[in-house]
C-alpha cells in the first residue's frame, strides 16, 4: 500500500502518483525551500532541484560515482554470475578510468553519420505504425505509436530480431517501472536480457556482420580486445537506455502537441520550426533522472554527505529551474535559448542523443505529415508512468474528420 507524501522535503518519493502526475509545482517549491531535499524511502537518497547544483555535481565524478544509476537497485545484491554475463551497464556504470575506453566503444555507431544511416529504417516503421494506427477507430499514441519505434529502431541497430522488440518493451518496463516494488521482478527481467545478449553474442562471434553488436565485439577497450561480458553488458545498457527514454520523450511531445492544438497548427504550417520545438520538449519534459552513489565525505549545500549515501541528479528539475531559463513553466516551441541538460551534462552526458534526437524528428514529422489534427480523447485517461524515467504511458487521441 503507498504511504502517499506529506513533507516534500524530508520524505520525498519519486514513485508518488502526485509526484509522476505533476512534479513541476514540487520542485518550484522545493528550489525555494529545501533545494536539496532527503528521503528515506527506496533506501534512503538526496535530490538535487536547481540547474547550478545538478550541472556541479554531474561533474564531480571523484565524489558522485556512477557505479549505480538506478536507486531502487543499489541496494540489491548482484544474483547472477558476472564472470558470464559482465558487470554493470558500461559506460553509465563506470567511473574513471574504466568509463572512457567503454565510452568510446560504442560512439562510432551512434555517430551524427551512422544515425543518418538508421534513418530510412526509422521512417518505415513509422509509417507503418502510422498507417495500422489510422485505421483503428480508437488510438492511443503511447502504445500504438511512441512506444514501437525505439525498440525496434534499436533492435534494427544492434541486429537481432525484429520480433523481440515487445519482449524488449516488457524487460525494460520491468527493470525501470513495473519491478520499483517487486525486487524479484525486476532480477528476473535483467537476468533475462543478459541471458538474451549471452545468446546473441555468441552467434555474432562465429560470423562478424556490420551491426553494432559486430562492431562492439571487434572493438577494443584502449587497445585491450573486448570480451564477451563486457560486449553482454554494453548491450544491456543499449536496450535499457535507448528504450524508455526515447519512448517518453516521443510520446510527451505528443502529448503536448494534443493539449496545445494552436503548437499543433503552427507546427503543421512550419516543419522546420520541429527541431526547435524539439528542443523545448526535452527541456520542459525531460523523462530520465538518474542516480549517484557517495563516495567521500563532503559538505556541499548544507548537506554533509557520507560515503554510502546516495544521490538523484535531477535533470528534468534543473530543467525548469528560472535562473537558468526565462519563464521556465511556459513551453515556447520557438524557445531558442536553450541549454538544457536533458541528455545530461559532464562524462556520462547520453552518448544516443543523435539517434534520439532523429527518432523524434522522424516520427513527430510522419504523425504531422499521415495524419490529420489530433486532440486527446476525452472518453479515455492519460496516464504517466515515472519513477527514473517520466512520460506519457496511455495517450488516447481522437483524430478530427
Ligand atoms: C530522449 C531520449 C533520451 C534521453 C532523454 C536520454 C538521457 C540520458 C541521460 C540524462 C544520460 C546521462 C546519465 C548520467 O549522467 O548518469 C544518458 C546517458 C546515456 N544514454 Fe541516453 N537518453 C536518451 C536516449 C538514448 C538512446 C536512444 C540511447 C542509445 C541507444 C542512449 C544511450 C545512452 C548511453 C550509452 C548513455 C551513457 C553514456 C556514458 O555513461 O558515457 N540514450 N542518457
């Protein structure tokens, strides 16, 4: 049963309904009154809620380590045998000087040039899902639309199976959202994906093609070939980071785009205004917050930290804070000063912001283009899915005549 809150600043919980539903007015108050509040739920964490304190200590990486990006995992022994299936999520995992070499592994395959290469795939789906969705009398975005494209994009990048993009969609959910409560769930799902890669990854060994996984396995690690756990690991993270995300973002511009129709309008009048307004939307509804874990001591903001103590980076908050952006509540899809740190900031800044940036452009684009003005159905709920990752998980349109 949930506890719900009452005291955001000594008892805050990012799993709250309220708090996935509309954390906006949450953290407004918080900047002003506990800017970096405590909890002990989910194991006990810190939060941060300004631009200038997440910014410092995403680059603080000798005291902030990312050795543990999720919170609701830090606490849970490690079941499976890392000998086999590798350590961690590398490079989201790992700290210097093991995070640079992991890094640079896989941003050849996520260069500006190889995501030029994925976009034809990208649009394929899209119209496909486009055309199978126009024809249903009732349509719900999220489901239907935003949530098919990343796995199967992604699947289609690291060169497995097409057909394992709904399993894809169910493990991820699992480790992120469905497991937050269900420890044994959540195991389960990531012993199956590693378990998937293991599979994967020893196919690929016999024949080398031209896929990211491929290209992953002939990698090297600083001059150090890469072996089999490390390859499993890597491609874990793919999955895990490239799947929700990119969904939740997709879907949120969706979702905006239904409640504001006059964006909608100037929008479908002005396509090259849609990577500007892409923009705004990864500022204002920014989904991934993501988790540290102490270190060393040190005081910072009237905070003592102990090692052992845990830390959410809040990007999604800094995101709205007003001394880093005018007006920060408004959405303003021709907002041109932008520097949000959606993607992150620092080391671990997200190496798959091309390729998410061109997912979004794609699919915004072939919705505008396919169909015609849209709303949001009344007749049905929207509901948010949160926790680490925030977005739109029902998004039920009416599509006018
Ligand atoms: C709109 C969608 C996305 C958002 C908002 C997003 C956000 C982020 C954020 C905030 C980080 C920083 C993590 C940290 O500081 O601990 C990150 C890291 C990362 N992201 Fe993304 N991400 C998105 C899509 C993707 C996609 C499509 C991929 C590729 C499959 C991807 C791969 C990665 C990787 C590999 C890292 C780790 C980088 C490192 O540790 O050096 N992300 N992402």
């Amino acid at each position: 049963m949930h506890e719900s809150v009452d005291d955001w600043s000594g008892d805050y919980d990012i799993f709250d309904p309220k708090y996935i539903e509309n954390p906006y007015p949450i953290w407004q108050e918080l900047r002003v009154s506990c800017p970096v509040p405590h909890t002990q739920r989910w194991g006990g964490s810190h939060m941060t809620t300004t631009n200038e304190d997440t910014r410092k200590i995403a680059k603080m990486v000798d005291v902030f380590s990312s050795i543990n990006p999720l919170v609701v995992s830090s606490d849970v022994p490690v079941t499976f045998d890392t000998d086999t299936y590798g350590v961690g999520a590398p490079p989201i995992s790992t700290d210097p000087p093991q995070h640079g070499p992991a890094r640079r592994l896989i941003l050849p395959a996520l260069s500006p040039q190889a995501v030029i290469g994925y976009r034809p795939f990208t649009e394929q789906i899209c119209r496909s899902l486009v055309t199978e969705m126009g024809d249903a009398s009732y349509a719900d975005a999220a489901e239907q639309y935003a949530q098919q494209i990343p796995p199967r994009v992604i699947a289609h990048i690291l060169g497995v199976d097409l057909d394992d993009a709904d399993q894809f969609i169910a493990w991820v959910r699992d480790v992120l959202e469905q497991g937050k409560g269900d420890v044994s769930k959540r195991l389960d799902a990531g012993l199956a994906i590693r378990m998937y890669f293991a599979e994967q990854v020893k196919l690929k060994r016999q024949s080398l093609g031209s896929d990211m996984v491929s290209q992953i396995l002939s990698g090297d690690l600083d001059g150090t070939p890469v072996t089999d756990p490390h390859a499993i690991a890597t491609c874990v993270l793919l999955l895990i980071a490239g799947i929700d995300t990119t969904w939740s973002s997709i879907g949120s511009a969706i979702w905006h785009l239904a409640t504001y129709p006059d964006d909608q309008a100037r929008l479908r009048q002005n396509r090259d205004l849609l990577p500007v307004a892409i923009e705004e939307f990864l500022r204002a509804y920014s989904p991934v917050t993501m988790a540290r874990l102490v270190l060393k001591p040190i005081r910072y903001n009237g905070v003592d930290f102990v090692p052992g103590d845990k830390l959410l980076l809040n990007f999604p908050a800094a995101n709205r804070d007003p001394l880093a952006f005018e007006d920060p509540e408004s959405v303003q899809i021709d907002r041109r000063d932008n520097r949000h740190i959606a993607f992150g900031i620092g080391i671990h800044r997200c190496a798959g912001s091309n390729l998410a940036r061109m997912e979004m452009e794609t699919s915004l684009r072939i919705l505008l283009e396919m169909m015609p003005p849209f709303t949001l159905d009344p007749r049905r709920s929207v509901t948010w899915g949160g926790g680490q990752v925030r977005g739109p998980r029902n998004l039920p349109l009416r599509f006018s005549d």
